[in-house]
C-alpha cells in the first residue's frame, strides 16, 4: 500500500462527497440546469479518478509508470474537474472563468495518460493468470 497515494485518493473522496453535495443542495436554485449538470459531469469524473488513485495506492510499485500514474490523475482531477466547477458557477460568482475553457481538455487528457499508465503496469507486472 503506497501512504501518499492512499491519503491523497482520501482527501479527493471527501472532497467529492462535500462538493456533490453542495451542487444537489446549495447550488440547485442558483444556476441553470445545463450548469448544474456540467457540475455532476464534474463530480462523477472526480470520483471516478479518486477511485483509480485508490486502486492505484494498493497496486503502486516504485516505478516511473506508477509514479506518473498518480500525478496525472491527481492534476487531472484538478484541471478536469476544477475548471468546471468553476465554470459552473460563474453566473453566481461574477467571474469570467472563460480562459479555464482550455483546460479541461487538458485534464482529460491527463486522465487518458494515468489509464495508459496503469496499463503499462499491469503488462509490466509479469504475472498475466486469469
């Protein structure tokens, strides 16, 4: 069991939890019905990739592989997920988030490159029984 990832994928589930929450019952009334589920989208892929971090801190090896892994689906999850909460909000916020456009493709593309990564350990891993 790899600690930090395990403490990392922790923090992401609460996290998730809080802010699913937060989208049913706080935001609900506050923004639109597209905005509100572009923050489900967010909330689904946030747990989605908290989940992959968890599997990943009970199979991590001391690897490259396993090492990128963890930093794509932990930015990910901030690019990916972030960029839309914020972008959700913005009719509440004031804010022009419009510039995070961009970067959340960029979080799904990490996601993409921590799903390649764990398959590349699972190949690496040397025992292939079913």
């Amino acid at each position: 069991m790899n600690r930090k990832i395990l403490i990392t994928a922790s923090v992401f589930g609460a996290i998730a939890v809080i802010l699913g929450a937060f989208g049913a019952h706080g935001l609900k009334a506050h923004i639109t019905s597209q905005d509100l589920e572009n923050w489900r989208t967010a909330v689904s892929y946030h747990f989605y990739h908290t989940l992959a971090l968890l599997f990943l801190s009970l199979t991590a090896t001391r690897s490259k592989v396993s090492t990128i892994a963890y930093w794509s689906f932990t930015i990910g999850i901030i690019l990916f997920s972030g960029s839309i909460y914020l972008l959700s909000t913005r009719s509440i916020t004031g804010l022009n988030w419009a510039f995070l456009g961009p970067v959340t493709p960029l979080g799904g593309l990490l996601f993409i490159v921590g799903w390649v990564s764990l398959l590349v350990t699972g190949l690496k891993k040397g025992d292939a029984r079913v």
